[in-house]
C-alpha cells in the first residue's frame, strides 16, 4: 500500500541539506592532487577516526561515482555521486532503506510511488524505504545529484 508524502522535497539550506553537504565535502576532492583510495587520520579528542576519500578515487561506473560505506571504513551509509545526460535516467526500482537525492544543477522527472513530477536543482527528495521510484535527466543540461542510502551496503531491486 502507498503513502501519502512518500518522497519530500526540502527547501535548500535545510538541516539535512547542511548535515548531507558537510558528508559531501569529506569525499569530494580538489583539484590538482592525488592520493590513495583512502587516508586515515585519528581524531584523538572523541577516540573517532575520520575516514577520507577523494572523489576521483571511487568507483566510476557509466555516469556515477559510488562510494558504498561497506568499503569506505564501514560508514552507516552509501553515497552516488551522478551526472546524467538528458534523456537518460534510472529504471523503476525500490531499496530495503530509506533514500535521500540532492538535486545540484538541472531538471529531471521523477515517478515515486506511482506520482510523477518535475525536480530540479536545489530540490532534495527523501524517498522511503520500499517505493519504487525512476528518474529521468530533461532539458538541455545534465542532471547533477548525489543519493545518499541510509545503508553500509548498496541494494537495489530493478523492477
């Protein structure tokens, strides 16, 4: 059975946009370095350890840089980095956890739980665990995002 307001869309500079960016700015990297897949640093003062990964460094599969908290120092969640071309998109699938898209830069279409709507950047939409959602890249610009799943682990069922 759908829900009402199964996927949100926030306005920018909300909490969890600033809590999701602070993430984004520890596995983006800055141009002109290089380093290993991963740096590790002690944080004496909490006894934490701070993980860190330069973009260029992930994964890069089609359009979309992964970074899967499973192989990223056993982080709680995983994080797609994507940019799409207009006209293509992600076929209908669901995931057993919830998700939450950060829309930086153009427009797409998006169905979710049978709806469809436009989004464009600056939208976030949280898409609760079990809905099965697509998106589409429209307009004359690619579509920049980054998803964040609320898991260690990548699963997705296409459908």
């Amino acid at each position: 059975m759908m829900s009402a307001g199964v996927c949100r869309c926030l306005n920018p500079g909300s909490v969890c946009e600033i809590i999701t960016l602070r993430l984004l700015l520890l596995i983006s990297a800055p141009t002109g370095s290089s380093s290993k897949l991963s740096q590790r640093s002690s944080n004496r003062r909490g006894g934490t350890e701070m993980h860190h990964v330069r973009q260029e460094d992930l994964p890069f599969v089609g359009s979309v840089h992964k970074f899967v908290g499973a192989h990223q120092g056993d982080t709680g969640v995983s994080v797609y980095l994507f940019r799409r071309e207009p006209g293509s998109g992600a076929v209908p699938h669901r995931h057993p956890y919830d998700e939450i898209q950060f829309i930086r830069e153009g427009r797409g279409v998006w169905t979710v739980g049978g709806k469809t709507f436009e989004g464009r950047g600056g939208d976030i939409f949280v898409i609760k665990a079990g809905e099965i959602h697509s998106f589409k890249a429209i307009g004359d610009s690619p579509l920049v995002q980054f998803d964040v799943h609320l898991s260690a682990d990548f699963i997705q069922e296409d459908l």
